[in-house]
C-alpha cells in the first residue's frame, strides 16, 4: 500500500429483478438493470479521475457478475464482498476493514450520478480536521460517509431507507463526540419520481438516454 487514502463503492449485482426494484414500474426489469449499469460505470469512472486514492469495490450479495468481475479488472480496482445482515452493519464491516490499512476512507453508493471527483475530495480533505464527514441526500439520507475512526454506534437505531437516516447518525455522532463535516447536499435516484424529476441532468451526466413508459 502506497496511499493512506482508500474510496469505497457499494454496488449490487445488476441483475434484472433485482436491482433498482423500484424504478422496475417506470424502467422494466431489464431497464431499470441497465440504468444501474449506467450508475455503476459513471461511479467508477469518476473513482478513476482520483488521485493517490486506492479504490475498492463491495459487492452485494455476490461478487462473480461478469459485469462486476469486467468492471474490476479494467479499472484496476480491488473488489470484495459486503457482509453484514443490513446495510449500516456491511457499511461498518467495509470501513471498519479499510481503517486497518488506510488512514482515511470515504464510502458511496451509485445512485448518486451528481457525484465528482471533486466532492469526493472534499470529503478527504474534511476528514484531515473532522473524525467523519458526511454528504447529504435531498430525501434525507446521505450519498456519502467517510471516516478516520469509527464506532458500530454510528449506524445504531437507523431504519434505513427513511427520511431520517441522515438525522440518525448525526445524533449518534454527537454522542459519541466525533467531530463531523457536511458537504453541499445532493439528489439521488431511488424511485421513479426522482428519475423523472432529475431526468434530463441523469441523461446529461451518464450521455445515455433513457425511454420511460413501461
């Protein structure tokens, strides 16, 4: 290891059906996978214009998906399996292993194609002054976590997928004394009402257009 830095991506299998379930009524099946494709690729490419930061791909549940398996070799990434049985205990697991080897980490998702390379560094810069740092989500989740340290406490008591996911872990934050930082809040894509209502910005970002109907 060369670098004290390491950017964690979190991406699941894009297979049809089990992927982006919800935008299954706007995309199809088949769609709504290839839209995740999309996601993951841009995630990854953005990853790329980093400097001096190693990138390490989760994977969930499995980590054989060709499209997973391409995605690594050709980025030069490592890639792993998430573990834990929701998603503040795998997000815990992936920092927690990467604090063993790296000084700072920084966690996404992709589902956030508004995303770049510089907010991502702003996120390690923050975290040279602040224990964690954080980058929220317009539904009152966060796009983004990173860390220098970290207790199992931080995720404690969140019903993910809530509009209280963000206001959660700060609370936990504040009582475990951690310093934190915000960075400038962002819109992810979760359901068809925010894909339709970010749709032209999605197609400009991931120069993919996308047709709704189903």
């Amino acid at each position: 290891m060369t670098n004290n830095k390491q950017l964690i991506i979190f991406i699941k299998e894009p297979i049809a059906g089990q992927c982006k379930t919800r935008l299954i009524p706007l995309l199809g099946e088949q769609g709504a996978a290839d839209f995740y494709k999309q996601l993951v690729s841009h995630s990854v490419t953005t990853a790329k214009q980093l400097n001096n930061i190693d990138i390490a791909l989760y994977t969930y549940p499995e980590t054989q998906h060709p499209f997973i398996q391409n995605l690594a070799a050709n980025s030069a990434t490592s890639i792993h399996s998430q573990q834990g049985k929701d998603l503040g205990e795998r997000m815990y697991n992936a920092l927690h292993t990467s604090l063993k080897s790296y000084a700072h980490c920084v966690l996404i998702g992709s589902d956030c194609p508004g995303i770049t390379s510089d907010y991502i560094e702003q996120a390690f810069k923050a975290l040279e002054s602040n224990t964690i740092t954080l980058g929220p989500a317009t539904d009152g989740g966060y796009v983004l976590i990173g860390c220098n340290k970290l207790s199992t406490s931080v995720f404690a008591n969140t019903k993910w997928s809530s509009p209280t996911v963000l206001q959660q872990c700060l609370e936990n934050i504040q009582q475990l004394n951690y310093s934190h930082h915000l960075l400038d809040e962002l819109w992810d894509v979760d359901t068809p009402n925010d894909f339709l209502q970010n749709q032209l910005a999605i197609e400009r970002i991931l120069n993919q257009q996308f047709l709704t109907g189903h």
